[in-house]
C-alpha cells in the first residue's frame, strides 16, 4: 500500500512489514533519492517512486539512537547516569 509520507532528513521511519528501523540522512533532488541509514548502520539510496511504495510509518528515534552513527562520544548524548 502506497506511503504518503515526505521523507524528512533527520526523520525515523520503521518498515511495517520488517521492523526494520531506519532514518533519512539526506534528499538527493538531482538523482532524485533518499538516503538512508539503517539502524546498523547500511546505507541505502531509494528512488522517489519506490520511497512511496514503502510500507512505511514515522516512529521516535530510538532511546539509544546511536546504532547507526560512527564517532559519537557519550558526553555529546546528553544522558544522565
């Protein structure tokens, strides 16, 4: 079933279907895609068309949202022990 969602930078996503999370780290509109990152760490460029065949919907970002990102220092989380 057809997605209505805009992809969004920044924005969390998960697959209806896989339970795959994944996040949008950039909207390339010369090549006409999206970048994705997935919560361990793939990246993956969809077409516009096929972005909107996802079975898709937002979610949160994850409480520890870090899976995907190299280079984070704990300090710059913002977490209190």
């Amino acid at each position: 079933m057809p997605n209505e969602l805009d992809p969004q930078v920044d924005q969390w996503y998960a697959h209806l279907d896989k339970g795959q999370r994944f996040y949008v780290t950039a909207i390339d509109e010369e090549e006409n895609t999206v970048d994705i990152q997935h919560f361990d760490g793939d990246i993956e460029a969809i077409e516009f068309a096929a972005w909107y065949d996802l079975d898709i919907e937002w979610i949160e970002a994850p409480e520890d949202w870090t899976g995907p990102v190299d280079n984070v220092e704990q300090d710059d989380l913002g977490y209190t022990e």
